[in-house]
C-alpha cells in the first residue's frame, strides 16, 4: 500500500510546463556549458579573442 501512496506523490510532485508559455521554448543548459560560463580562463580567451577582431576591423577601415 505504500509503494502505491509513493507512486501518487512523486505523480504529483512532477514538475510540467505550460504549452506555448516562454519557459517551454528554452531549452536547460548542460553543466558543461553552465560550469564554461564561469570559467574564467575561457573568459580571458573570449574577451582577446574579440578584441582582436575589433581591431583587425578598426585597422582595416583606417588604411
């Protein structure tokens, strides 16, 4: 009887998403992509990396 009661509780406790509201059209990221947002080596590299192509486009532009 108790494996029963269980069963109803975690049926209950599932976690739904409205159809057609904003939160059904993201999807979640992966702990990879979560733990890569905060790595601050990766952001050091992205921020140079953008950086040179900033300036490869100013420098291109005053020639």
């Amino acid at each position: 009887m108790s494996q029963i009661t269980q069963h109803i509780k975690m049926e209950k406790s599932k976690k739904t998403t409205e159809p057609y509201s904003n939160i059904s059209y993201g999807t979640e990221p992966t702990r990879y992509i979560k733990f890569m947002r905060v790595f601050f080596l990766k952001q050091i590299f992205d921020f140079f990396s953008l950086n040179l192509k900033i300036m490869r486009i100013v420098i291109g532009g005053h020639s």
